[in-house]
C-alpha cells in the first residue's frame, strides 16, 4: 500500500514539474478591453467627393444645368482634381481672385502662369487656355452670323476678339462691300508694345484685291487707354486722304484696349 502512495506522488511530482499543472482562469467579472478602442480614429473625407451630391460641380450641371456654376466650379470641371490642401474648386477659386475674377485676364494667362499654381501641371494648364479660346472662337462665330457693319460696336464686335488679349500692338482692317458688309478681315502688322506699322501701301493692295468699297482701321492699345496718340491721328488722316483718291472710303478707325467692352472710335469722335 505504502508502494501505491509512493508512486502516485511521483507522478504528481512529474505533472508540476512538466508545467501541466491547472492554470487559473480569468476572472469573468472583469471588464474585456475591446481591441478596436486603440486604432485610430478615421477623419471624414474633406474633398468634393464628402460633398452633397448637388454640390458637386458635375452633378450640379447634370441635376441643375450650367448656369447654375459659378466660374469657379466650371474651370473645377476642367482640371478635374486640386492639390493635398484643396480641392479643385478652392484651387479655381485661388486662380480667379488672382485675375481679379476677371475671366479675360485668365485667358491672357499662358501655361508659365498657370503652372506656377500647386496642382496645376502642362497638361491642365494647356486644358484651361483650350477651354477659353473655344469660348473666343464661339464669340466669333457669332459674330460672323452677322455680315453687316451698321456701327462702330458691330466693328468692335467683330474685331475686339482678335486684339483684346494681346500683350503687344496690331493693326488689323476690316475691307466692306458697298452694302456694309464684311469682304474680309486682314491683318497688317504686329509690333512691339507701344507701337506697331501700319503700311498705307500693303492697306489699299489689299483693298484693291479684294474689290473693297470701304475700309475700317483698328489697332490696340495693350496699355488698356483708349486715348488716341498724335501718331494714330496723323495716320488715320493720311490713310483717309489717300483713300479718297483710289475711292475707298476709310469708314472708321477703332482703338481696342484691355476692356472687353470699352473702345474709342474716330468716326463716333467726329474725327473722319
């Protein structure tokens, strides 16, 4: 018997040894840690995805129409994604106020100028001045509906497109038929930034060519005044001078300036 015991607290003897004994177990009153309370907590989303759907620019137009856009959301259509601090409609926004919101100044931006915006690239840039001279060539499409000149506007209509965005002088003459209407629109010359040739010579060759009755002159001022110089005058009077020897009348002669809207004509001054 005595054998028996003996040999039974052997084998316990082994158990505690071998680390098989019981181990205790957790007290289940003690509240569990939840696993997920470490992570870290996840920040809403703050580009224009996170926005309201009627809020986003492509939705907008789809749900509400174009006009709904302001110009901001427009050009954020264009470029379709802003930087890591903004998102593309904050970085229009930011390309506008630096134009003054001025939609003419932006398209007399070239790609340097607009490459100089973080998130702005080539081919963004070359996406937004597409954009514009689509809009100008539409202008001119428009205005080409309407053949006949009737006034000084209709003329600076039809030319202001091609000499508003300039940063250096052109002279451009628009050749009429005896009812008014548009032969064709030539240009003469293109100079520097405060004065360009205007050859009397190469004016009425192609006058005569195209079997023009009339001739209306127009240069630009890239300064933005409108004022006439004693030189534009002086031209404006020999041109007519000799005009009326080859009978082709020289009708008008328009500055254009920075101003989309604004022009000086010598014909409305009473000055031909």
């Amino acid at each position: 018997m005595s054998s028996i015991i003996r040999l039974l607290s052997k084998v316990k003897n082994r158990k505690l040894d071998s680390g098989l004994a019981p181990q205790p177990q957790p007290n289940s009153l003690l509240p569990m840690e939840d696993p997920t309370s470490t992570l870290p907590e996840k920040t809403p989303p703050s580009g224009i995805k996170s926005w309201a759907e009627e809020d986003r620019p492509r939705e907008k137009l789809l749900l509400k129409g174009r006009q709904s856009l302001s110009d901001a959301e427009l050009l954020a259509i264009l470029i379709g994604s802003g930087n890591a601090e903004e998102t593309a409609v904050d970085l229009c926004r930011r390309i506008l106020k630096d134009c003054a919101n001025d939609l003419h100044a932006l398209g007399q931006k070239e790609v340097n100028d607009l490459i100089a915006f973080k998130g702005i690239g080539e081919a963004k840039a070359i996406t937004i001045i597409a954009a514009l001279e689509l809009g100008l060539r539409r202008r001119l499409a428009e205005v080409r509906q309407r053949k006949q000149i009737t006034s000084s506007r209709d003329a600076f209509d039809e030319l202001q497109p091609l000499l508003g965005d300039l940063d250096h002088e052109q002279f451009w003459i628009l050749l009429l038929n005896q009812a008014n209407k548009i032969v064709s629109r030539e240009r003469i010359s293109a100079g520097g930034v405060t004065s360009t040739v205007a050859d009397s010579k190469i004016i009425f060759k192609k006058a005569i060519n195209a079997l023009a009755s009339s001739i209306i002159l127009c240069h630009n001022h890239p300064s933005g005044s409108l004022k006439p110089s004693t030189a534009d005058r002086e031209l404006t009077r020999r041109l007519a001078e000799s005009g009326k020897l080859l009978d082709i009348k020289i009708i008008d002669h328009l500055i254009v300036g920075i101003d989309p809207q604004n022009y000086y004509s010598f014909a409305d001054e009473g000055l031909l």
